[in-house]
C-alpha cells in the first residue's frame, strides 16, 4: 500500500526534478554575481524555502529543458495567430457576399453569382477551420491520446471538399447556359461588382498571406516557420475567387466592347477548373499527414545515420516520424546497443540529438540491448 511518506518523497523528488538550471549556467547568464553570497547554489534564487530544502536532501543532476520534455516545450501561438487571420476574412467576406450577390441578381449574371456563391463556399470553410483549430487545443484524454490535433486537418479536408463540391455545380451551370443560351447580362453592373470583387479578394488575400506563416516558439529555441494548413485552404479559396474576379471583370469588358454574352459562362467554365487545381497541393499535404507520412522538412536517411553513429548504438530499427498536424512532428525508434554500454547516457545523447537538431519534441525513444540475431531479422532491417 502506498503510505503518506511515499507520497511525500515521490512529490519531493517531482520538484527537485523541475530544476533546469545548473549553477554555472545561472551565472553564465548573469542572473548571478559570481562573487556573490547569493551564488553558492541556484535555489537561493528561489523564494519557495521547500524547494532549496528538496535540492539540497536530493542530489540529484539537474536537467536542462532540453533534457526534459512534453507540454513546457509548446505553445499555440501560430494556431491562435491562425485563428485571428480566419476571423478577419469571415468578416470581410461576409460584407462582400451581400453585395456580390445583389449585384449579381441585378445584372443577371451567372459569372457573378456564382463567385458570390463561390465566396459563401469559403466563408463557410473559414467557420469550419476556425472551430476545427478551437477544438484542436483541447487537451489529450485516455480516450484520445494524442488530443485533438487532427481536428485541424479534418477542418482543411471538409472546407476542400466544400469547394470542389461547389465548383462542379458552376461548371454544370456555365455548360446549361451555353446550351439554353441564356446569356442576357447587364454589363454595367457587372463592370462595377466585378471590380469590387478583385479589390476585395485583393485584401483577403493579402490578409491570408501574412497569416499564413506563424513560428512555433520553444523554452530556449525558436523553431522554423511553418504553415498553419487551415489557412493555406483559406489562401488557396480566396486565390481562386480572386482569379475569379479576373475572369469575371475581363468577361464583362469583352461583352461591353465586342456584345459577346458568351464570355460570361465561359469565364465560369474555365476558372472553375483553375480553382480546382490549386487546390490539390493542399490536400496533397493532408493526403501525407493521414497517412502518416514523413514531413517533407523531415530527412528521414540523416536522422537514421545520425542515430547509428551514437556511442553504444550498435542498431536502429522501427524508426517512424510522421506529424500530428501540419505543424507537430512525433518519432518513435528503437535503438539496439551494446550490452556493456551505459544505456541511460545514450538515451540522453538520442533525445538531446532529436530534440536539438531535428526540433522534434514529441518523441519516444526505446532502448534495448543488441542482440545477433537482428541483424538477420526482417522486421530490424532500417526501411
């Protein structure tokens, strides 16, 4: 049975543990005069008195946080930057959508109202990737253990489909327009909302662009820039409706200068198939990150070699990366050493290597004593 005294030291050796700072280190970053009274050991920077007593009852190395792991590593900042960015071109699509579709109906234009209902498409994709990225900071539970970072992917994949749906329903359209020769336009008014239309997805566009790119800051390291995938789908819907509002503005100056209606479903027709295609480097991404694919920024062979060549490490087998989420990458590997070699001192030298090098903080490390026989076993043999 588990006493009050354990309990006790178990807690005790929890907050010795928490230190992350050597005594040298402080002074190295004059936090401390070497000279000083107060320098003779780090807890006397420290107003918690239990703390000092725990350090000094328990001896143990004190770890820097790069030798430490999980959620102290972390923070939202990009998702929350991400979320701002969403905010704002829902606000500014949801003013243009009013006036899209008003100016549509008078000019009777399919061209128009079909970027009007192409730009509702997206602001509902804004809402489903602005919720998906509020779920996706909920945190881990026993039922889901990896929490909630999917949900951002789930999002992109829904507001993807959103499109490609639509698109498919203005291509039929244009192609019964120019059927049934329904091609009666008002140019004038067409002229006017088209210019608004690239004006507008002009700014989105730019807003989307400068929110695309967020860093990802780490306790003592600041990783590379990545790209939150909700907003690159947001980019790419308004990069669509702003080829879009091209098209439509040069079919309404050639129906004003030539009376050539037929450039109205056309317009239709072919920048719908454009929006299709830049759409697929998105779900590209998010094809990798369901499958559980290595991140491109990941090199997968250096990680491999950089392991092997590790003190004691004699060989490396079940290596897997892949990534929880655009912006998360987890690694799981097997290190075989030799049995004469101090096992705790390679797993810190891995994780320093990982963690340090790679910037991948979400990793599990087994280790294990070398045997002859995997050298000749399938399942030991590096991918």
């Amino acid at each position: 049975m588990r006493t009050a005294s354990d309990g006790h030291k178990n807690e005790n050796a929890l907050v010795a543990n928490l230190q992350i700072k050597t005594h040298h280190q402080i002074i190295d970053s004059g936090m401390l005069d070497e000279h000083s009274d107060d320098s003779r050991h780090p807890s006397s920077l420290l107003e918690n008195d239990q703390l000092a007593r725990v350090t000094a009852e328990f001896n143990h190395p004190i770890a820097t946080i790069d030798e430490h792991c999980h959620s102290l590593l972390l923070t939202p900042n990009g998702d929350r930057h991400a979320e701002r960015t969403l905010y704002t071109v829902a606000a500014l699509s949801s003013v243009f959508i009013l006036g899209e579709f008003t100016g549509g109906y008078i000019a009777h234009s399919l061209a128009i109202m079909t970027d009007a209902g192409h730009m509702l498409s997206d602001l509902l994709s804004f809402l489903v990737s602005i919720f998906a990225i509020r779920i996706a900071r909920n945190p881990a539970n026993k039922r889901l253990s990896f929490g909630f970072d999917r949900a951002e992917i789930l999002g992109a994949t829904i507001s993807i489909i959103i499109i490609w749906i639509l698109t498919t329903v203005l291509i039929m359209l244009a192609i019964q327009r120019i059927i049934n020769q329904d091609l009666e336009v008002d140019v004038n008014v067409m002229l006017i909302t088209a210019s608004m239309g690239v004006a507008f997805n002009l700014l989105m566009g730019l807003v989307l662009h400068r929110g695309k790119h967020s860093h990802t800051h780490v306790v003592g390291v600041h990783s590379h820039k990545s790209s939150n995938v909700n907003v690159r789908a947001a980019f790419i819907h308004v990069l669509g409706d702003f080829v879009q509002s091209i098209g439509v503005l040069v079919a309404a100056i050639i129906i004003k200068f030539t009376a050539w209606n037929l450039a109205d479903p056309i317009c239709t027709f072919l920048f719908s198939i454009i929006v299709l295609a830049t759409s697929i480097t998105v779900m590209r991404d998010i094809f990798f990150v369901l499958m559980e694919g290595t991140p491109r920024h990941v090199d997968y062979n250096q990680i491999l070699s950089e392991l092997m060549r590790l003190d004691g490490v004699e060989a490396v087998h079940n290596l897997h990366v892949w990534s929880l989420n655009m912006n998360k990458t987890a690694l799981a590997v097997h290190l075989a050493i030799d049995q004469n070699h101090d096992a705790t001192h390679t797993l810190k030298e891995a994780n320093r290597l990982i963690r340090s090098k790679h910037r991948i903080h979400l990793s599990t490390i087994q280790v294990e004593p070398y045997l002859s026989i995997m050298g000749s076993c399938e399942f030991c043999k590096p991918l």
